[in-house]
C-alpha cells in the first residue's frame, strides 16, 4: 500500500491465517441451485451435462491452484481438500507451483479465490457442455473454508461426504422414479418416502 496518511485503513483488516501444519476444506455450495436447475430445465435427479459442467469447474480450479490435491463433487457442492505443511506432500509445496495459497495463506483470500475461480468457471464452460440451454442469469455460489488437524479428521470428513452422497443420491433416484414413472406428485412421492 503506498505510503501516504492514509494507509492506517489496512490496520483495520483482520488477520485470518490459516494454522500450519493443517489440512484446509473449501467447500462450495451452489445457491438456491433448485430454483436455478428448475429455471434451466435440468433433468432429474441427474443432468449429466450439468454434472460435467461442476466437473469442469472443479478441474479449472484444480488446474489454477495446485495445491489442491482432492476435489469430491456432490450435488450442487464440491468439496477441494489442500493443506500447508513442512512435510506431507513430498517435501512441501513446489516453488515452480506457486498459488495464492502459498503467497498469503489468508482464509479469506483462499475462500474467495477458489470460489470465484469455480464460479467464473462454471458461466465460462456453460455454452460448451449446455449448448442448447441458454444461460438465464449467472449462479451464485457460496462457500466455506474449515480447518482440519490430522488426516484422520480429513478421511472422517470425506467418509461422512461419501455416505451423505449415497443416502441422498437413493433418495432423489427413488423419488424421481415415482414421479416420472409412478405418476405421483411430489407431494406424494415426499409422503410415500417418509
């Protein structure tokens, strides 16, 4: 910041280091992606293309930040595992990979990196993978940023994911199907379910 009277206003940030030594989980979450995958005619319970788009936007950030070393895509969320170390992966970080992460280490800073990244992603790939959908108005996505100590916390937290995957990927299978092929409401499906 240029040194004049009014760089005082940089005291005011806050400081939001991430802990060393630790594992770090951006999670992405689309935001009101019922009303956005209704709007966009997406199929149910799976559109493929809109799967291969979250893919797309998930590898983009995978390419731009490299210390990203785990992507798991659920849904309208996905889920990037990273972690600053002195050891752990090799040696540490590469100085040829260099990333916002290794220049800073700020929560906040990496959350709204990677976020963005995969938000302008998923607008910039859209035409691509949905060619003869167009794009009403631009998601949003949110996201979040937690802090894991070993990686036993790390598989915990991904074994919880898979197994939510799999609750909720039988039951939007199954209410679909009673839907699209039982003939019932939503209304009926959600009561048969319960």
């Amino acid at each position: 910041m240029a040194a004049t009277r009014f760089a005082y206003v940089k005291t005011y940030e806050a400081p939001d280091p991430i802990l060393p030594n630790t594992y770090f989980v951006v999670r992405i979450d689309g935001q009101s992606f019922h009303r956005f995958t209704d709007d966009h005619k997406f199929e149910k319970p799976n559109d493929l293309r809109g799967l291969k788009l979250m893919d797309k936007a998930a590898e983009d950030v995978m390419r731009n930040f490299p210390d990203i070393t785990l992507a798991f895509g659920e849904s309208d969320e996905f889920r990037s595992l990273a972690g600053f170390t002195t050891g752990g992966r090799g040696e540490g970080f590469s100085a040829s990979t260099i990333s916002l992460m290794l220049v800073d280490k700020r929560s906040s800073k990496i959350l709204t990196s990677v976020v963005s990244q995969f938000t302008s992603s998923y607008v910039f790939h859209w035409a691509s993978l949905l060619p003869e959908t167009p794009l009403q108005y631009p998601p949003s996505f949110d996201g979040r940023l937690v802090v894991y100590p070993t990686d036993k916390e790390v598989r915990d937290y991904f074994a919880w994911r898979q197994a939510d995957t799999h609750i909720n990927n039988l039951y939007n299978t199954t209410f679909w199907a009673l839907v699209q092929q039982g003939g019932m409401s939503t209304t009926e499906a959600h009561e048969r379910l319960k």
